[in-house]
C-alpha cells in the first residue's frame, strides 16, 4: 500500500495519538477491529497487518496536500522554521468517538497518564485481536460494563466516560453530524458533554472531524503564543488570535508550536 508522504516518529510521536508504541523500527497500533505495523523506509512506508486500505488512508488524512498546508502557514516566519525543522509532519484523523474518550482523559494528565489509562479502558472493555492487543471498545460495550469502569484507574474521569458513552447512544451527541456542522456549532456541541471544555473540543475537532482551523490552548500553546507572539489572556483570546493569524490550516501550525515547546522544555 502506498501511504501518503510523512515522517512517522513526528506524525505518531508528537502527542496527537495515544495508541502507538515504538519498537525499533517498527510502530504498532490498533485501527479498528485490526492491529497495524508500520515502518519507514527509503522507499516510503511499509505497512503489516490487516486493516482496511481505506481506513488508513482516511487515518493518514491522505487528501492533505502537505506541500501547500506548509507553505500556506509558513507566511509566518516562525513556523516557515519549524516546517523545515519537522519536515513530515501529518495530522492524523482519528475514529471520534476514540477520539473523545482519548482527549476527555487527557484532561490534566501527562501523555504517559493518558496513555496509561487509554490502554485500561481498552484491557477492561474492549475486544481482544489477534496478536494480544484489543480493540477500542464502542460506547455499548463500556455501558454493557459499566460498573468496572471505575477499576480502570481513571478517578474522577470515570464518570466523565460513562456519561459520554450515554450521550452518543441515547442521541444527544450525534458524533458523524459533527463534521458536517460549523466549527463552531461543532465546539458547541461537545461541550454539552461533561468534562469537554474548550481545549478538549478543539483537539477533538481538529484530530478526529476536519475542523482544520481549530487551534487548542494548552500550556505549552500559552507559553510559546505569550513568549513569541505577544498574546496573553484568556484561552478565547488566544485561541481567536491563533485562528485568525494562522488561517485556514491554525491546527497544523498549532501542531508544529506545540512539538517545538515541548522539545525546548
């Protein structure tokens, strides 16, 4: 399978996804009801695994055109650095309802937390795959159980999981109309639900619904739009402020400030 161009420890290592463990030279993850190997090599991405052609192509957002994404960004002087410094760097589309529970427990948690009790959630609910991993279970399957929810060492994030599970199959969040909504009846939306405030709904929208423009504030985007751009204050003025100087692609100049911060500490 040819895969689209990209640089698989940036794309997968810089925080976006949860699933994804390097060995090697190889990443493994789980995509849907399948676990997937991926390696790069001099000749693009060589892939294992039974997953669907399709899926991967739709999780890899392969209708991005990377080459004009930057180039449109890079009119800002400081990401015109960080596009030649992280070269390959791909926003991932993710499954939304794996997408909400994942960013929902990322709430004031470091990426080895979260990836702690992602893989819980998946042990305690999930269906097991060839190979020993499990799947991401569907809100059904945690509702089926979920009692056990709270031994799966999520704290005051356990109720959070189960009311969403009961939003999406009782219909007040409508996960596929989501895409299809403005960006910001889409932020709306997702904040009905408990436990999604505004950064939590912006990194749902920007890596599992194609709202390309939205621009999530965590501390490290506060730090670096404080330090380099001059702009403090409220998380809404922050985020308007990425959104209007970024343009159309802010998500992908979000992702690039946010991998530079981090590496600078």
């Amino acid at each position: 399978m040819l895969l689209p161009p990209m640089d698989l420890d940036l794309t997968l290592g810089c925080g976006q996804v949860f699933r994804w463990r390097k060995h090697g030279e190889w990443w493994s993850g789980v995509l849907g009801e399948g676990e997937i190997w991926l390696s790069q090599t001099p000749e693009g991405i060589e892939v294992r695994g039974e997953v669907e052609n399709t899926l991967l192509l739709k999780y890899f957002r392969q209708e991005d055109d990377l080459p004009a994404i930057y180039q449109d960004i890079a009119r800002d002087p400081l990401i015109a650095e960080l596009v030649e410094r992280y070269q390959g760097l791909r926003l991932i589309c993710q499954d939304p309802w794996e997408c909400c529970i994942s960013y929902l427990l990322a709430s004031n948690a470091n990426f080895q937390r979260i990836q702690g009790m992602v893989e819980s959630v998946c042990e305690r609910f999930g269906t097991l795959l060839p190979g020993g991993r499990r799947a991401f279970p569907g809100p059904e399957e945690i509702l089926e159980k979920r009692s056990q929810a709270e031994h799966c060492g999520l704290g005051y994030r356990c109720g959070w999981m189960v009311d969403m599970a009961l939003d999406v199959m009782e219909g007040r969040l409508d996960l596929d109309g989501l895409r299809s909504m403005k960006y910001s009846e889409c932020i709306e939306a997702l904040k009905t639900c408990k436990g999604v405030g505004d950064k939590v709904a912006d990194c749902i929208a920007l890596f599992s619904l194609d709202h390309m423009e939205a621009f999530p504030v965590d501390v490290r985007i506060r730090r670096v739009m404080r330090e380099r751009y001059g702009v403090s204050g409220s998380l809404k003025k922050v985020r308007e402020f990425g959104q209007d100087h970024f343009g159309r692609y802010a998500g992908y100049a979000q992702e690039f400030l946010y991998l530079w911060e981090g590496e600078r500490g």
